[in-house]
C-alpha cells in the first residue's frame, strides 16, 4: 500500500507529474484501475473533504487536486475505453446569464473523483438545454453553479420544468456565492451547497437512501 | 457632519454625529434611473447623473464611479460583451498562459478603453458633488488583474507551476492599478477603492495571500497615500477572516467585509482599522426592508463602543435591489 498512500499524498499536494507516474507504478504492480479510484482517488477526496473546513476552503487547493485527479483518470481510463461503475450520474451546470464556471468545474473535479459521472452542461447554459440533458441522462441530481445574482429566476424554475417532464425525482441543488447566500427554500431547489463537498455530502446521502 | 466628513472621521476612530453608510450601490444606480445598463457602463455622464441622483434619494455617504470588473481588462485588449440587464463579460482574455506579460503596456487612462470615461465620471461626480459625500473611484488588484489578464482558471494554475512568471504578471498589474488609481484621483475621486476578490481566501490560501499579494498591495497603497488618497480601501468579499491581519502591514486604512466574516471576528483581527460591512447583498434583493433594519441594528450595536465602522453590505448591492431595502440601510444609520 505504499504506492497507494504516496499516490494520495501528491494528488493532495496537487503533483500532477507523481500522480500520473504513481499510478503507472501502481498499474505495473497489479492494481485494476478501479482500485486505484476508490482507494486511492476517492480517498485522496475523502482526505481533501475533512481538510477543507469551512474556515479554511479554498479553490486553488481543490483546483490543484482536481487538475491530478483527471490527469490519473486519462490514464486509468484512456478516451473509448469503457468507464468505471460510479455511483451515478449528475448533469452540472452554470445557468443561462452566468458565464463564471469555476465553481462549476470545482463541483466536476470533486464529485469525478468521488467516483461520480458528471454530464457537463457548460456555461451560461439554457434552461430547456439543461432539461434535455436531464432527461436524456436520467440523473440522480442537477447541479447549479451561480456566481451572480440575476440567474436566480431561472435557478428558480428548474424544479418545476423537470417536474414537467415527468423527472421530479431528480433532485436540484445549488452553489456559488450567489446562490448560496439564498434558502433552498427561496430558490426553490433541494439543497443549497456551501462549498462542493457540502453538495457531495448531500449526494452521499441519497445515494445512501436508495441502496 | 457630511457624508465625506463622517467616513473621514470614522478613519479616525473619532465621534460622528451618525455611522457612516455606504450602500455599495454601482449597477444598481442605473437600474433605479430606467438607464439600461450597457449604456451607464459606457458613458461617463450618464454613470454619474444616474449615481447623483441615487445619492440624492437615497442620502447615504458615498458615491462610486464604479464600473465592473472588466474595465482594465478591456484597457488592456480584451473584448467584452455587453448587455443591457448585466454586467459584461470577456469574449477573450489578452494573454494566453504561455505568454509573458513583457509585450504588454501599462494603458493611459486618458486614452484606453473605458478608463477615460471613468475618469469623467469622477470628474463630473466630485464637481457636482463637491466634498460633500465621500467620491470614490475603483481599481483592480494585483490579483484579480493578473487573472483577468488570462481567466482566473489559467491564472491559478499559472501561479503554482510557475511563481515568477506569476509574480511577474502581478508587478504588471500592480503598475497598471496605480497609474489608473493615480488618474482616478486626479480627475476628482477622494480615493480609489482597490477591489481584489480573486485575492480572497475562498480562491486562494492565505499563505499565497502574503507571499504574492501583500507585498504589491504594500506598494499601490503607498503610491496612493503619497497621491493624496483620503484612506486606502480594500474590498475583499469572501471568508475573509484569514488575511485580515495582515491588511495594517499592506496600509489598509478601511477594510471591506463580507457576510462570511462576523462582527466579532473583524474586531479581534482588526482592532484599529475603521471596517465596513457586512449585511448579505442578497437580502436587499429578496428580503424586506424589516429584515435590513434588524441586520443594520445588530451591526451597529456589534460596533457601538468602538467606532471605526461604516454600516454597508458586504459586497455590491445588486442592481436588482428593491430600493426600500436601501432605504431602510440608510435609515437604520440615522436612528443609531
């Protein structure tokens, strides 16, 4: 396990260079590739998630951890080639109006290394565009990043379109420092995430109560 | 007292007759006055005809010739896209990560893109204005400058894989902040609020805070005190609280802060720096004008035995804002 241990150590230094030739070590030693995910990726999260307190959060740290992350997964997982199990689906976006996709790249790295697939919507992203995604993907949540505050009316429809189209178990929560000085109440979503990992906690969670 | 008067005071930690209170109102001046927004982010007159006649109803202690983020940024090459209902945003960024900032000029503000029209903002503003209300112009940082310089994503990863070029794209910035602030004051701005969210600690850590940032800000704010400027304002929105203390060795004189930084908190850091803040924008969007006169009395009696405090939000009140929300900020500072 030390290859495994070194591994989750430079995907937290950020040390894109040692992850990738860690995990080639790793592969050569006999681990299958999704080992190498859940105890060595999802764990280097797990590891980041009790780092990142709310007193303490930052996005380069994350950034920097995400950038190793899809490094190891381009190797593990090379472009064609048949993806791991995860646990599901989740189709992010940055609303129509918002062109700021940070936050919503943040919420890509962090649940991808869960062990989530993420259907990326993009930026400045329109409602009906994220409605076909949702129905398309069958996702257990839709994620919205808002960094400024006049994509809130749309936040607020999202809901109620899914639930048109017959997707109202689909659950919607939201993040950014737009939305999240909001109640999930008044942005009419499931859960207001403070931070990615307060959303991953949340998808934990579901993801929990349907096993 | 006058508005000008009462924040210069409290920059004192002297008695006012009343708290200061600045509604960081930018955008929404224009929202108030029926002005499409493009048109207020474009034109020096009618930016500050509309914030005169913002101050005029609402009677806080302020005026902003604040634009958006862009201004420097487009002085610098990049195109933006305009709208009506929002602020613009950047078509493509001047540099690429691979660049060096060597090719790049520091722009005149009487010449470069927005800048000159900012510079008439001010000039109008502070002759209609007089010293009666604080006149205060923007400039970037030196962090969010730099980032604006390539999209914050590539600038992030630029500053961990290779610091001296970074800090390189950061003397560039620094350069640019004071020759615009420099201009700002010039043209009539009392002093130029330096805004630098990608300095905050939800983007980066502290550590990258002092190592990078401190020293720069170090240096506008004395290029700025040596100007003439009234006092020297960062704005840094955000979890603040981790580089609150280093803000007296930059020369931070008041210091902006956001909601995720408490009363308490800002007094333990920052004993002797007159603070602003910190009521949520948001809830002069979607709260009442009841729920802004409880957040307004909470702050002033967080503050009331220490002075060096002007009541505000904790970033810019959005331009949607409901103006009885306004209102009831600006009245909550006179019934203290």
């Amino acid at each position: 396990m030390n290859e495994m241990n070194a591994l989750i150590a430079a995907i937290l230094a950020g040390d894109c260079a040692a992850s990738a030739s860690l995990t080639g070590q790793l592969r050569r030693a006999g681990f299958a590739a999704p080992d190498i995910v859940m105890q060595g990726v999802e764990a280097a999260m797990s590891a980041l998630d009790g780092k990142c307190t709310a007193e303490d959060f930052n996005l380069l740290e994350i950034m920097l951890a995400g950038r190793a992350v899809t490094e190891i997964m381009k190797l593990l997982y090379p472009p064609g080639s048949a993806l791991a199990a995860t646990k599901a689906t989740v189709v992010v976006a940055a609303l129509e109006g918002d062109v700021h996709d940070l936050g919503k790249n943040i919420l890509k790295m962090v649940l991808t290394g869960s062990g989530y697939r993420v259907a990326d919507g993009g930026k400045d992203c329109p409602l009906p565009r994220l409605i076909d995604m949702a129905e398309e993907e069958r996702p257990l949540a839709v994620g919205i990043s808002g960094l400024i505050t006049p994509v809130i009316p749309r936040v607020r429809q999202v809901r109620n379109l899914l639930k048109e189209r017959g997707l109202e178990g689909v659950k919607v929560v939201a993040g950014g420092a737009a939305l999240k000085q909001a109640s999930a109440e008044r942005l009419n979503v499931d859960f207001v995430a403070e931070s990615a990992f307060d959303g991953l906690h949340y998808l934990e969670e579901l993801v929990g109560e349907r096993r | 007292m006058n508005g000008l008067q009462r924040i210069a005071t409290a920059v004192q930690f002297q008695a006012t007759d009343r708290v200061p209170v600045i509604a960081q109102v930018f955008g929404h001046a224009a929202r108030f006055c029926g002005v499409p927004l493009d048109n207020y982010l474009q034109d020096g007159n009618t930016l500050a005809s509309c914030q005169l006649k913002a101050w005029e109803r609402y009677g806080y202690d302020a005026v902003f010739s604040v634009m958006d983020a862009n201004v420097e940024t487009e002085a610098l090459g990049a195109p933006l896209r305009y709208s009506e209902n929002q602020y613009p945003v950047v078509e493509r960024y001047p540099l690429s990560p691979e660049a060096s900032c060597d090719g790049l000029t520091v722009p005149d503000p009487e010449q470069a893109g927005r800048m000159p029209e900012m510079l008439k903002a001010l000039a109008v503003l502070r002759r209609e204005a007089g010293d009666k209300v604080a006149v205060i112009g923007c400039v970037l940082g030196p962090f969010t400058l730099a980032s604006q310089l390539l999209g914050l994503e590539k600038a992030l990863y630029l500053a961990v894989d290779d610091p001296a070029r970074w800090g390189r794209f950061l003397d560039f910035a620094t350069e640019v902040a004071i020759r615009f602030g420099q201009a700002q004051m010039q043209a009539g701005a009392h002093l130029p609020m330096v805004f630098d969210p990608a300095a905050s600690p939800a983007v980066i850590p502290a550590a990258v805070f002092r190592e990078f940032e401190l020293p720069r800000l170090e240096r506008l704010f004395q290029a700025f005190a040596q100007a003439g400027a009234m006092a020297n304002w960062l704005h840094i929105a955000g979890p603040a609280a981790p580089i609150l203390p280093y803000y007296p060795k930059a020369g931070v004189q008041i210091a902006n802060f956001d909601y995720p930084v408490s009363a308490p908190q800002v007094r333990q850091q920052l004993p002797a720096t007159c603070v602003d803040g910190n009521i949520k924008p948001l809830l002069f969007v979607d709260g009442s004008p009841a729920e802004i006169a409880a957040e307004s009395a909470a702050l002033l009696d967080a503050f009331r035995n220490r002075g060096g405090f002007i009541l505000s939000s904790g970033c810019e009140i959005p331009p949607e804002a409901k103006p009885d929300n306004i209102v009831a900020l600006v009245q909550a500072a006179g019934n203290a």
